[in-house]
C-alpha cells in the first residue's frame, strides 16, 4: 500500500475519513484555549480538513500554516472559513516542508504514516521547531493497525522515539477525549 497523495485524496472522495471527528478535538481545543500570544507561528501536518486550523483562526490566531499531501480537503475548510489565508494552505509531503513554527500540532498525523518513518518525523519536526518551540498534541496508546493506517503504539515506544532530540518530551493520558477515543490518547507535550 502506497501511502500517497493519491491514496489520501481517494479515501477523501469516498468518504472514508474516520479520523475526522468533524471538529477540532476536545485536548486540542483546551489546550488552544490557553494559549494568548495570538502571533505565534503555528504549523499543522497532516491537517486534512483542518477543523483545528479553523478553530485557531476563528479564536484570533493569524499564522496557522496547513500542510497535506492532498489538496482535497481544504476546499472545505475554505467553503467554512473563506478567509482564511490561501497562501497558508501547503500541498506536499511534511517531510520536504520548509520553515520555523512555535507550535507544530500533531493530530492524526503520526498514526496515518508508516511506523517506519516514525524517526524521520521526530527528526523534521525538532528542525521545524524555532528554539523555545513545542510539539503539541495528541498520540494514540492502542495497538491498532500494522499493515495500514491508523498505525499504533504506546507510550513508552513513544518516549524512546522522542526522548533524544526532545528531552523534556511528556505524554499524560487525555482526560477530555471524545467518548469512542476515552483511554486511548495521550497528550503530547515536546518542547525544543
């Protein structure tokens, strides 16, 4: 299974997009909610249909920065939110991304790629971290899938993932997940 834009854009058009919830996750929200420097440089892999980039634009925030293999599902966050900013919306591979953000959210990111690229996103993500920067989000702790997406894992494969290059990495269980994800999500926490 090749795991392309391609891939990404028919699970689209069929509608076989069970890791939208249809908005901007509860941890996710709570955690944007205490947030108040509105200027900050935010970056969201992997976004999708972006119900967080539209929940942070909607909340003041101006620099929120999209990127996705596919281009499918921006067109609905742009029939949602008309104004936000086209030039923030990046088709193309997270990995030949470019650029400085003080927040980077994960959100159904990590568990859509391959475990084997588990250790080049560790790797880009601190290289697209300003210094002071923080990975922020949410991580499945449920075996799940091996042969497709969603992929799984747990905390301590996590923290051996991430503990070399983000020292003062966290991983707390998630206390305001939706009811179907209740005990399966640890909130990450990985400042550079």
């Amino acid at each position: 299974m090749e795991l392309d834009a391609a891939f990404w854009t028919g699970r689209y058009a069929v509608g076989n997009t069970g890791w939208d919830i249809g908005g901007a996750s509860a941890p996710l929200k709570a955690y944007f909610d205490q947030i108040t420097d509105k200027g900050l440089e935010i970056l969201i892999p992997g976004g999708g249909r972006s119900h967080e980039a539209e929940y942070l634009h909607r909340s003041g925030f101006r620099h929120i920065h999209v990127v996705d293999l596919s281009g499918a599902p921006f067109a609905d966050l742009v029939e949602r939110c008309p104004d936000f900013p086209r030039g923030h919306l990046h088709v193309g591979n997270f990995f030949d991304h470019a650029g400085r953000y003080d927040r980077i959210i994960e959100q159904t990111f990590f568990c859509a790629l391959a475990p084997a690229l588990r250790p080049h996103y560790v790797e880009h993500m601190h290289k697209l971290l300003a210094p002071g920067g923080k990975l922020a989000g949410v991580l499945f702790d449920d075996p799940l899938f091996t042969d497709h997406p969603p992929f799984g894992g747990n905390k301590e494969e996590y923290l051996a993932l991430f503990k070399p290059l983000f020292p003062g990495v966290s991983l707390e269980r998630c206390y305001n997940s939706i009811a179907p994800r209740a005990g399966r999500e640890l909130w990450l926490m990985a400042p550079r």
